[in-house]
C-alpha cells in the first residue's frame, strides 16, 4: 500500500495564489472564469463579487460583471450553504438546489411559520406561507422586468395586515422571497442601485433563466459541490466541508466517497482531501513567484476553509470580526499579512499586522495602486469591518503602504 502523501503549507500556499487566479502571474481571462476557479464568490455585500473578480482579472470593469449578471445570466446570485448569498456559475445552480439550499429552505420554512404563529398573523404558519408565495409569483407572472421588495409588498394583502406591519412587514416580505429563491421559483434579477448597494428586481426563475434545469437529488448535489470545492480549495479536511457546505459529516463523508476523493496527509497531522485526480497525487509540486494581492471583506480565499492556519496564522482576531467575518485582507506569497482601507479621497492604504520585507511592500503599493485606479475615487463600506481595518492609523502597528 503506497504511502499518503504529505501536502505542506508552503505547496497549500503556492496551490492558494495559482489556483485561485490571485497571484499577477495567474489572473483568469473573465469574470466566469474566476467564478468557476472560485466554485462560488460571496455575494453578502454586493461589492464584494465586483472587487474579488477586480482581483483575479485584469482590465475587469464593473460593466463586465454585470453583463454576466444581467445580460448573458452566465452568473446567477443564490442563496445556499450556512444560508448566504453567493454567486454561481450557472450550470452549477441544479447541484445548489437540490442539497445547500434545499436544506437551508426547509429550516428557513418551518422558521417563517413558527414565527407567524407566535406574531398572531396566523394559525397555521405553513398555510399563511404558502399563501404569500403563490400571491408573490401571480404578481410576478405579470411583472415581465420583476419587480422590487418595496414594490412587491404593498401588492399583497398578507403583508399588509396590521399585524404584520406591527411586525416588520419589510422584513417577513424579504424573507418569503428569499424563501422562493431557495426554492428556485424567483431570482435576484436586475440590480437597481449600482454595484455597491443591492436592490435586486426578483423575477420568475424561468423567466430570468429561459429554461430551469431540474435539482439534482440531495445526494448528487452534495457529490458535485463537493468536487468543485477540492479543485479549489483542496486540500481540505473534513470540518472545512462541514462548515463550508453547511452540512452534516454523514452528507460530507458520502459526497466524499462518491467522488473517490483521495487522503492526504497536511502539516500538523491532519488528514486532508483532494480531487481523485489532483496531480499532487503523482508527486507534483506548485511553483508560483512571490504574489501579493489585495482581497475584499469576505471573499472566497479567505474564507474557503474552516481551518486557516497556514495562510492567517494567529491573525484571525484582528483581521476578522467577532462573528467570524473576514474584512479585508492583505496577502504575501500565501500568507495574510494585513488589511486594506481606503483614504477619505477613496486611496488604498495597506496596514500590515506584520514586518514586510521591502519586496512585499513594494508588491503591495503596486496592488494598492491598481486598486486604487480601478475604483477611480469610489469609496467601498460594509458592515463587516475588522478591528484592523476599525483602528486609527497612529495605532497601526507597523507603517501604513501606499502607491
């Protein structure tokens, strides 16, 4: 019997800057083609897909994503694993449907119900629900551009009862939307605020996509995500899969087997996973030049795996917030070295949490640089600052980069 053989985190490193179109050398041609390195981009805060493809294509402008957004539909916002809002490429939608979302859309449904029995807006909460829904797509079928969920809600009776308003009437009609987007009957169509703030039109699923393919079965759904997610983020463990699927261990362990995942020994002792063909298999090593990169809050690389050590070693405290949001990041060849803000004139300002090297700062002015350009005076918020990224500039423990 041949031996496992070991991933270090130095290959996991080199693996992270080629693989995901991150390292300047290894920027992908389009915006679908670095969702489909990503498997997935995060799409919580609506900025966020335009600054991670910003970093991973080069001459990338906002028109360009939302072309594949809005026009081509090659990529498509859907709500799935842990309940969160992503990007996917479209052929992967069926898999999403039927496993991630399929499991998040029946607690998020006996959650609306319950709640609605408690509020007093109705006896039985799964009827009242089903209600809406079928009340929302008739409104829809004669809405051929969609329509808003400040449009919608006035339209149905449901919503405006005085116990619902008593309620939050906006926030139970956004989440019977998203209830029917987990169940793939609407989509976030066409954003109308621009591409730092979210206002979709919710549209038919048929209507938005032409043809709605089938789900897959849970199964087979969880097998084909399973697959996208080791060719780029393997290897990984098993609690990566949980966390990142949102899963249980038995669907990870099936998914694993049916798609003949081979072990792996990682740094540390652990058992990692890659693809049954991944060419670490045959001894294959990674060779990246020296990359810096620049990455919004919550993208993908940074919170593709559960376990982050070998790319944030102790850092996580400062560079994400008590809930387990990632801010900004800052990279050197495969390590998490800071964060990122922006001047009051939109400037990008690198605040290192560790000594850089005069190569790595002069890699990261470069990128500063670039981003700078490309958001041309565009000043990005969120939600989800980081204490680095929250601190005053005086209190940054090593000095400030900028182009």
């Amino acid at each position: 019997m041949s031996a496992v053989p070991l991933v270090d985190d130095a290959e996991r490193r080199a693996r992270t800057g080629r693989r995901h179109g991150i390292a300047p050398a290894h920027r992908l041609p389009d915006a679908v083609a670095a969702v489909r390195a990503m498997t997935v981009l995060h799409a919580t805060e609506p900025a966020t897909v335009h600054l991670s493809l910003h970093a991973r294509v080069d001459g990338l402008t906002n028109a360009d994503v939302d072309h594949e957004l809005e026009t081509t539909r090659a990529l498509v916002k859907q709500l799935a694993m842990r309940r969160t809002l992503f990007v996917f490429p479209r052929d992967l939608l069926p898999a999403a449907w039927g496993s991630a979302s399929a499991r998040v859309l029946a607690a998020e449904r006996n959650r609306i119900a319950k709640e609605v029995v408690a509020l007093g807006i109705a006896a039985d909460g799964h009827a009242w629900l089903d209600r809406v829904r079928a009340r929302v797509l008739d409104l829809l079928a004669e809405a051929p551009e969609g329509l808003t969920a400040v449009e919608l809600r006035p339209l149905v009776p449901e919503l405006a009862t005085p116990e619902v308003l008593e309620a939050g009437a906006g926030q139970l009609a956004s989440r019977v939307l998203t209830n029917l987007g987990l169940s793939a009957h609407l989509v976030r169509g066409v954003n109308t605020q621009h591409w730092r703030l979210s206002r979709p039109r919710w549209t038919l699923m048929d209507r938005w996509l032409g043809e709605v393919p089938a789900p897959t079965d849970e199964a087979a759904g969880y097998a084909v995500l399973v697959d996208r997610w080791l060719r780029t983020f393997g290897p990984g463990t098993e609690a990566d899969l949980v966390w990142w699927l949102g899963a249980t261990k038995g669907a990870v362990r099936r998914a694993l087997a049916d798609v003949a995942a081979a072990p792996v020994a990682l740094e540390g002792g652990a058992t990692g996973w890659v693809a049954a063909d991944d060419p670490v298999l045959a001894g294959e090593r990674t060779e990246v030049a020296p990359w810096a990169a620049l990455l919004p809050v919550l993208d993908p690389t940074v919170m593709g795996w559960r376990e982050r050590d070998f790319h944030l070693g102790a850092h996580q405290p400062v560079l994400f917030d008590r809930n387990g949001n990632a801010g900004t990041t800052a990279w050197w060849d495969g390590r998490v070295v800071g964060c990122w803000t922006q001047d009051p004139d939109g400037a990008v300002a690198v605040r290192p949490v560790v000594p850089l090297p005069p190569e790595a700062a002069a890699a990261l002015r470069v990128e500063a640089a670039r981003l700078t350009t490309w958001l041309a005076g565009q000043r990005v918020g969120t939600v989800y600052p980081s204490p680095a990224m929250r601190a005053d500039e005086a209190d940054c423990p090593y000095p400030v980069l900028r182009a």
